[in-house]
C-alpha cells in the first residue's frame, strides 16, 4: 500500500511537472535557435523573424502594409485556353492559420479553387550563381488536404522588364521548387532550367525521385493538415540537399541526378545508319531435321469425361439448385412498362439441402494422359545468327560539357507562386532566400518551431507530457524502478517464502481450519458418508475391477475428519 502511494503522489508531481515544462519547451527544445519561451500550454509569445539586410528575400507575411506593397496579384491569362479558364482570378489573402495558428502570425492562403492563381513579389537584391549557396527556406500547410495541385515556389529569373501584373505559366523562371500532387501521383518538385552553352536553347532538368521510403513519408505531409517546413540548398559545387521539416530526402548533383542530363552523350547513333534487309536477329529457330513421332497424337483434347465417377444416390435430377423467393413481393412502384415483367429474385432450393445435388448431373472433367498437343519442332541455336543490330556511333554535333552547371544559372530577381488547385486554404508562411544556413536555421527557429510546439503541446495526452518531462529528468526514470520493482521483488518473495515452508513442514499443515471452529457437526455428517463409502466397498469387494483402474481420492477435508 505504501508504495502505491508513493507511486500515486509521483505521477501527480510528474504531472504538474510536466504542466511546468510544457511552458519551458520552446526554450528548452530550440535554445541554440531561439528565445521564444511557451507562455501557457495553450499560447506561445511570437515575433516576426528578424529582418536581416543580408538575406535576398524575406517575407513573414505579419506587417500587412508590407505585404500589400510587396506582393502583386497576377491578372494574366493562359495562352492556348478558353476565355472561362484563361484569366488569373484565383484568390489570395493574408490570413492566419485554421488550426492553432500562433498570435499575431499570419500567412499567404490561396482561398480559391479549381481557378488559376499567380502572385509574385521581387527580391531586394538579384541572386548571382557565384561563389554563395542559394538556400530557399517556406512553409507550406495544405489545411483541407490536396487532391490535385500544389504547393511550390518559382525562382523567377532576372529581367529589368519583368512585370508582376504579367506573371504566367510562360514567364521565364530558374528554378521551381515544392510539393505537387494530383490523384496518387505525389511529386516533390525541384526543376532548374539550363541554356545550352552553344546555341542558347533552354532545357527543363527534372530531379530523380524520392525513393520509395521518403516517397511515402512526404505523401503524408500532403494530408496531414500541418505546416511544413521545405528547405533546398544548392551548393556552387552543384550539389544540392532537399529537406522536409529538417530531415534530407533527397540530395545528389546538378550533373549526374538530373534527367535529362546537363551534358549530352559525346556519342548518338547515326541516324543515317539502317539495317541491312538480310541482317539476322533471330537467335533460336526450329531445328529443320527434326520430325514428328508417329505416336504423336495431335487430335487428343486437353481433358475428357471422367468415367470413373458416378451420379451420387439421391441425387434430385428434376429439382432446379435455385427458386424464386416465394417471401418476395413485387415493390408498390414497380412500373411494368417502364420496368419490365417483375421477377421474384432466385434464393437457393430447400429441397436441395438434404440432397447430395439437384439440376442435370454432369461428368466431371479430368486431364486427359494421351494428350500431347501440337507438335513443334525443337528450338536450336541460328547459325546465321548475327547479333543484335545497332546503328554505328558518330560524334554529337550538338556536345557540349558543361562542368559547372550551378554557375551557369539565370540570376533570380524575384519569387512567385503560380497555381492551380482543387484545393482551397493553401497556406504560405516565412520565406527566405539567402545564402546564410544560419539565417535560414533562424527563420525556422522563430516561427515554423513554435508553431509545431505549440501544435504539439495541443495534441499531446498526459503520457506524452510526462514522457518528454522524464526525458528532460532522467533521474526519473531510477525513481520509477524503484517504485514499480519493489511491490514486484516483496510479491515474489512472499509467494516461493509461503511455498517452501509448507513443503519442509509436511506433518504439521500451516493452516488448520478446524482449530478455531466453534461448531463441528460436519464432520460427523463426513465420518457417516465414509462409513457409508466403506461399506459399499466391502459389498463390491468380490466385483472385478476394470483396467485400468482410477483412483478415487477423498477430499482434503474427509481425510482431516477420518484422522481426527
């Protein structure tokens, strides 16, 4: 009892400990990151990201002033549609999270759906693809879940003439980054355009896919109503890392990752080059001096009629395996002429049931052992056989080697995000573009970190809580071996103690139940039932016993009554 005590005022204290530290969590899990402290279990105290005159492109989307100067709606149309579906009429707005949403934080929702929607905005400073990394850092939280469109980013190259209002599917970008998603068909977008160094054409290089593992992680970041963190780093070695909420899913080279690839084969096929007319392919063929057996019987069906077998007994031949339901009713609105005749619906005949079959018996079918089928000659190797053709080799015309791609990127002067979605409540928060981690790492710790505290800390359950206190107190955890070890030791001690005393004391039982009963009359009534038993067997005595025999033993208590 004392230790279910101590047990009980333990978890009591874990659980106003674990109140205390859900305060604390911002501070405790993000410190090298941020400063932002939890406020109440409910609310965590929020600033705007610092604004860094160092980062190319930052927008928290919190000063709405800003946002109105910063942003323009696009009000272009799609070349090639129908005037119904070639406006940009897509709704934006500067809102807060559906869910939780931190105080005073707000985001870019795309509110419409099935409606084209562009808005763009430019960068304080073009990015030059030198010497720096590019680091594109957003949020992205589909709140209703995605059916069919996305949630990525275009890096919209630089152009003095660029015009926001003008923004489109054609306007030239450099690199489009993000999640997309129509039907089962779930892609994490990162395509970056590259100019041919020889005649200036512009190519879309697509990234290899997620593998099968990421692949099914980040399908669920598309349903689960939560924001998201998307992180791509591109290195000037050309290399490049993508993340999701901190954790690389994907990472490789501009050069060997990438398809098509950056750099053409320095080899093609001449495509002058035919196959003769009397080149052979054919590898096998049927060997000519090979010739059917005279046994061979190609007239024998695959299986015939098992003759072996026989009509069961009982077998009802005239009672049908199926009746109409006689339960059934014709519906008060069935209509014959627009219907047809109504037919009561067939159930199974209860006649049947008891009968080993009804209906026409038929012979089962068997395979048939003469079968053989078609004779065909055997296969052998082709003596004329000559490979497979391929054209000849030539030197590409159209080579080039391209050893650093990333320097060979347009500079971006500005960010959109150009859409179409079946999907409304799209949510963007806190984009940067930089070339800093740390400002990016910074970013992140302001804003996407709180809000997944405070998302955490809504959601989390009492054992959740005391969990993340124990981890943050490991002390605990010696605390709870005690407590819950020590009934377990003083329960298996007391039960083999009370087992082997009773084993060394065989002629004095531990227990006797008759030493403290006041009234024994039973026992009389036992010594008569014995008597009684007794002289049955005596009367039986001359009986054979069948084998084997079965022991009968008296109860522990008629056994007390006869030795007393």
């Amino acid at each position: 009892m004392l230790a279910h005590r101590l047990l009980g005022f333990l978890f009591l204290g874990l659980a106003f400990g674990a109140e205390q530290d859900e305060e604390e969590v911002s501070s405790s899990s993000s410190s090298k990151k941020s400063s932002k402290v939890v406020k109440t279990e409910d609310d965590v105290v929020y600033l705007p990201p610092k604004d860094d005159p160092d980062v190319y492109f930052g927008e928290h989307f919190d000063d709405a002033a800003g946002f109105e100067r910063r942003w323009t709606k696009s009000s272009a149309k799609k070349e090639g549609k129908e005037v119904d579906l070639s406006q940009y009429d897509g709704e934006w707005n500067r809102e807060a999270a559906l869910k939780d949403p931190l105080m005073g934080d707000f985001g870019l929702v795309l509110k419409s759906k099935a409606k084209h929607a562009a808005i763009s905005s430019l960068l304080r400073k073009p990015f030059l693809f030198k010497e720096e990394p590019l680091i594109l850092q957003y949020e992205v939280n589909f709140q209703k879940g995605q059916d069919c469109g996305g949630g990525y980013l275009k890096l919209i190259s630089y152009d003095k003439a660029f015009e926001s209002r003008g923004f489109n599917d054609k306007t030239p970008y450099t690199i489009m980054f993000g999640p997309d998603k129509c039907g089962s068909d779930a892609k994490l977008h990162f395509i970056f355009r590259h100019m041919n160094p020889i005649n200036g054409s512009i190519t879309e290089k697509n990234a290899k896919k997620l593998d099968t593992k990421e692949r099914t992680n980040f399908e669920e970041f598309l349903k689960d109503k939560r924001p998201h963190l998307y992180r791509l780093i591109l290195h000037p070695d050309s290399t490049y890392e993508i993340s999701i909420d901190y954790k690389i899913v994907n990472h490789g080279s501009l050069l060997q990752d990438f398809e098509p690839p950056v750099n053409p084969p320095p080899e093609i096929d001449d495509p002058k080059d035919f196959k003769p007319a009397d080149w052979d392919e054919i590898e096998k063929i049927p060997d000519p001096e090979a010739s059917k057996p005279e046994d061979w019987d190609e007239d024998q069906p695959r299986q015939i009629l098992d003759t072996t077998d026989s009509k069961p007994d009982g077998w009802l031949d005239d009672e049908p395996a199926t009746i109409p339901d006689p339960t059934a009713e014709k519906p008060e609105d069935w209509d014959e002429e627009m219907d047809g005749e109504w037919e009561a619906p067939l159930v199974d005949n209860p006649t049947c049931v008891s009968a080993p079959g009804c209906g026409v018996w038929k012979r089962p079918m068997i395979d048939n052992p003469l079968y053989k089928g078609k004779w065909r000659a055997p296969l052998i190797n082709n003596p004329n056989y000559q490979g497979k053709w391929k054209p000849m080799k030539i030197k590409n015309p159209d080579y080039f080697n391209d050893p650093e791609p990333f320097k060979r990127l347009s500079s971006i002067g500005a960010v959109g995000i150009e859409l179409w979605s079946m999907s409304e409540d799209i949510y963007f928060d806190n984009l940067v573009i930089t070339d800093n981690l740390e400002i990016a790492n910074s970013w992140a710790a302001e804003s996407y970190d709180l809000k997944i505290q405070k998302l955490d800390a809504n959601d989390a359950g009492m054992f959740r809580r005391i969990l993340l206190y124990s981890n943050r107190n490991p002390w605990l955890y010696a605390v709870y071996v005690v407590l819950v070890g020590l009934p377990l030791v003083l329960i298996v001690t007391f039960c083999f103690s009370g087992g082997s005393s009773s084993s060394k004391g065989d002629t004095k039982p531990l227990v006797d139940p008759k030493k403290t009963d006041a009234v024994q009359e039973d026992d009389d009534e036992e010594e008569d039932d014995d008597e009684e038993e007794n002289e049955d067997d005596e009367s039986d005595s001359s009986m054979p016993v069948p084998e084997p025999s079965v022991e009968v033993k008296s109860s522990p208590r008629k056994r007390r009554a006869r030795k007393e």
